[in-house]
C-alpha cells in the first residue's frame, strides 16, 4: 500500500460616514479607494493589515493575475460583441449593472460608483491583460478590504438586522473603537460564521443576474456535502485559525494548507492469464481511494 500526499494544482480623507449612505456616488477609481480607505487601520492593525495585504483580497480584480485578464475578455468577447443584447457597442456605453456580473463579489462597492467608474475599470482591465503597469496599479487600488467584510457584508439579515451603521466596524462585541470615522464597534453574528465567506464564495450560478454567470461555486459544495458528511469547521477554523494564517486566508497558494489537502491511497496488483496457450493478457487491479480534506469541492469553479 503506498500513500500520495500532493495539493491538488496543485474609504476622501476619509469621506464623512455619509459617503457609503449611497446618496455620494465615487466618480472615479480614485474617489471610490478614498470613500473604502483603509490606511487608517494600518496604524493599529499591523500584523492583520500586512496579512491581508498579501492576500487575493486585498487585488481582487487583479488576482492571480488571470482575474484581470478574465474581466477583460469578458467586457471584449462578451458584452461588447453581444452588443445587440447587452446594449454596449463599446467602453463607454458600459454601466455599473455590466461590471456587476463580475463586480457584486469581486468589487461590492461598486454598487457605490457611477458608470464613469464602472468605465475606468473596464479599460484598465482591458489594458492592465494587455500589460500596461499603470492600469493594472489603478486596478489595485480597490479591492475586498476592511471595510467590505467589516462594515459592507457584516449583516446578512436586513429586517432583523437593520441597516449597516456606516460609524462602526463590525466584530466579536459592542464597544468603542478609537478611530476617527469608525468611533463603535457592533457585534456580528455573521463574521465568524461560513455564511460570511458564502456571500461571494458562491453556491451554483448566479440566477439573479439578466446573464447568469457562475465563477465560484464553493460555497455550495460546503452546505450540501461537507456539512451533510459531518463536517464541523467553519470556513474561518481552516482558513484563518490553523496554523496562524489570519487574514492572509490561503487557498491553494500556501505549502501548509495544500500539502493536507488530499491524500490519495493506492493499492494495486499486477497479473496476467492466458486465454489460451501462447498468449498472454497482462491485467491490474488497481484501487485507489481519494480522500479530500478540504471542506469542499477541489478545485472550486
Ligand atoms: C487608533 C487605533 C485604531 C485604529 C486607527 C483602528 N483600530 Fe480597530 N481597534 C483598535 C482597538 C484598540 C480595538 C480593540 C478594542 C477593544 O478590544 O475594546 C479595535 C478593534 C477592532 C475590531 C473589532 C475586533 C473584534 O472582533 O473584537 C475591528 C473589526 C477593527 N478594530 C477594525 C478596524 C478597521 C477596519 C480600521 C480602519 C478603518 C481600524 N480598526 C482602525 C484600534 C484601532
Ligand atoms: C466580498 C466578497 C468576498 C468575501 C466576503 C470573502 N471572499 Fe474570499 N475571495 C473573494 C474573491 C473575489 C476572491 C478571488 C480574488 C481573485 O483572485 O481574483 C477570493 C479569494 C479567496 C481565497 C483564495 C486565496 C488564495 O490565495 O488562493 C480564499 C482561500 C478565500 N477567498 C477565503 C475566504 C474566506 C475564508 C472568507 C470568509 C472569512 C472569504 N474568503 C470572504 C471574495 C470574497
Ligand atoms: C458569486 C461571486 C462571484 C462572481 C459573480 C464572480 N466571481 Fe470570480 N471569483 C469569486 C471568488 C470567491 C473567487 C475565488 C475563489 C476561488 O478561486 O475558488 C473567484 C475567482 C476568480 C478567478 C480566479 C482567480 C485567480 O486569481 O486566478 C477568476 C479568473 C475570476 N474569478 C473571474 C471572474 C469574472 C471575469 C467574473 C465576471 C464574469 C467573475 N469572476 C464573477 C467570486 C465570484
Ligand atoms: C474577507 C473578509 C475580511 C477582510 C477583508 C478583513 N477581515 Fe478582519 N476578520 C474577518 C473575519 C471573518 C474575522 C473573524 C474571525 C473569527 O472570529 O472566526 C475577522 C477578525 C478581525 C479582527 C479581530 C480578531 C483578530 O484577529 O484580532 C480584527 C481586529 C480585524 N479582523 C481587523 C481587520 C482589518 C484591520 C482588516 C483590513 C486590513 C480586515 N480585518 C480585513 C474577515 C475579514
Ligand atoms: C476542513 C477545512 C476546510 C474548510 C471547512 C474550508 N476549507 Fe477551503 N480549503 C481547504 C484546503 C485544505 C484547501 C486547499 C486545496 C488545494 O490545495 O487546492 C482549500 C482551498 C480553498 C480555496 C481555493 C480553491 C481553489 O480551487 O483554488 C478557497 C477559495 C477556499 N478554500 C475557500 C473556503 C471557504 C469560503 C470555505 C467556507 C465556505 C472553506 N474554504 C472551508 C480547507 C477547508
């Protein structure tokens, strides 16, 4: 018997609070980093702030960089060909509604933007695939920060809930919080939850959309088959807490989270049989048991 270990693939000076009420809408990409900026956390947070930095969150239009480059044919090969539906012959016909085929998990706070940003994004993405350095650090100036999983997607339940307190971050207690904009900290049931990840780890494709897309589907497969089998780790145990990766959260890039991911059992057996003298069929049998330890499908999407 021969056990395989192998990972498989392998917020304008700060705007006034009122900026994320919805009446202010960012023009550009600069506006929207600046209503989003986060280098105030920096100060207090380090460790966390330096974690996250390095994360696919923190350049989530970018990514791997395969994220940029997909946004890209998906303006060029898709809505802009399918013009006739889409309504977009070019860039600038494009609007907030477009992007968010990608942008509600990829960027939420686009819904914050006019289509003049909506537009930005786009020709950076298109120029960023195409190799241009500015665009692609224009890209990185947004992304899923802070205040995305602490202020934007920390309630989840509207109407018991309420509305999202654009002076709070959102956490593990009540308490005061000594940042200029962000003076209280409220407690969320959600954020040590799975749901949290869920609200863009996806759960099948995206019926809510006009063009229903589907990109990550993981979400799904922790609800209907990790969950039913007995799974009892939250996205945030395997992700966050073992082995101290904090906000960091790796996927598939990190050594000590691959290495565990599946373990693959093989047993064979080699043999031949005659069917009649002279010849010779040479047979095996082999088992092989594939155990995921991940807590879903592999790899997602
Ligand atoms: C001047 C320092 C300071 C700044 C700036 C600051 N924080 Fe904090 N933050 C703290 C301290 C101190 C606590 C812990 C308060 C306590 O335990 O009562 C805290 C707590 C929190 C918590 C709650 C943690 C929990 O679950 O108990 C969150 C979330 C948070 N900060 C996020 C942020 C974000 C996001 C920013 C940037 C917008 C930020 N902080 C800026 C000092 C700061
Ligand atoms: C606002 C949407 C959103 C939320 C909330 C969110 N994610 Fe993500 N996450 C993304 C996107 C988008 C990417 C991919 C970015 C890219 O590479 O383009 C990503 C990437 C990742 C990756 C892959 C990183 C890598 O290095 O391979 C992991 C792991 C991950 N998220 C875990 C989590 C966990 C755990 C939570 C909950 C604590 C969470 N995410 C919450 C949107 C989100
Ligand atoms: C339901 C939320 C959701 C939507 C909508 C969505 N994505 Fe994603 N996407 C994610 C998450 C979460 C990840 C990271 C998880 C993972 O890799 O398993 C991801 C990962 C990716 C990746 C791989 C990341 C990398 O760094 O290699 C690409 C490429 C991508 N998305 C492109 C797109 C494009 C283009 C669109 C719009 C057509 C889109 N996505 C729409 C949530 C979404
Ligand atoms: C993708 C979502 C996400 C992003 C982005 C994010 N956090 Fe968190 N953060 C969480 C979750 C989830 C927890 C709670 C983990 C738990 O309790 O299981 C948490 C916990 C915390 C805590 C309290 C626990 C601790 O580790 O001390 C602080 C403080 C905090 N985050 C600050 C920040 C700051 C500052 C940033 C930006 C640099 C940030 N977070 C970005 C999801 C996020
Ligand atoms: C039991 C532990 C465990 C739980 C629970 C878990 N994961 Fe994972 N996850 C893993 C492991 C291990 C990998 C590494 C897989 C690899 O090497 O490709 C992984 C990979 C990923 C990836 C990268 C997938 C890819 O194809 O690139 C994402 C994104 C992710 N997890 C998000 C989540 C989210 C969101 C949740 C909660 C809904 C979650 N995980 C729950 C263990 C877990």
């Amino acid at each position: 018997m021969k056990m395989l270990r192998f990972g498989l693939a392998a917020a304008i000076a700060l705007l006034p609070p009122a900026a994320f009420a919805a009446e202010k809408k960012a023009n550009s990409i600069d506006e929207l980093a600046k209503m989003y900026d986060v280098t105030s956390c920096k100060g207090c947070h380090a460790e966390i702030f330096a974690e996250w930095e390095k994360s696919f969150h923190a350049t989530s239009l970018i990514g791997s960089p395969r994220t940029m480059a997909t946004i890209a044919s998906t303006i060029k090969d898709g809505l802009l060909k399918e013009y006739t539906h889409s309504g977009a012959k070019e860039v600038n016909d494009l609007t907030v509604e477009h992007m968010m085929i990608c942008a509600k998990c990829h960027l939420p706070q686009l819904k914050n933007a006019t289509d003049a940003v909506a537009r930005e994004i786009a020709q950076a993405a298109i120029d960023g695939a195409a190799g241009d350095e500015n665009a692609r650090s224009q890209l990185a100036k947004v992304g899923i920060n802070c205040l995305i999983c602490h202020n934007q997607k920390a309630l989840i339940h509207r109407w018991t809930d309420g509305e999202i307190d654009p002076t709070a971050v959102y956490g593990s207690k009540d308490g005061d919080h000594p940042d200029g904009t962000f003076t209280k900290i409220k407690k969320s049931e959600t954020l040590p939850e799975s749901i949290m990840c869920g609200q863009c780890h996806g759960l099948g494709p995206n019926f809510d959309l006009a063009e229903p897309t589907q990109c990550a589907t993981l979400y799904g497969s922790y609800l209907h088959a990790y969950v039913p089998s007995g799974g009892s780790e939250t996205c945030q145990d395997c992700h966050m807490k073992k082995d101290g990766h904090g906000h960091f959260m790796p996927g598939y890039r990190d050594p000590s989270v691959a290495k565990s991911a599946v373990t693959v059992e093989v047993d064979a057996r080699g043999y031949y049989f005659l069917p009649k003298a002279g010849d010779s069929v040479p047979t095996a049998v082999v088992t092989v048991k594939m155990t995921s330890n991940a807590g879903h499908r592999i790899p997602d999407g």
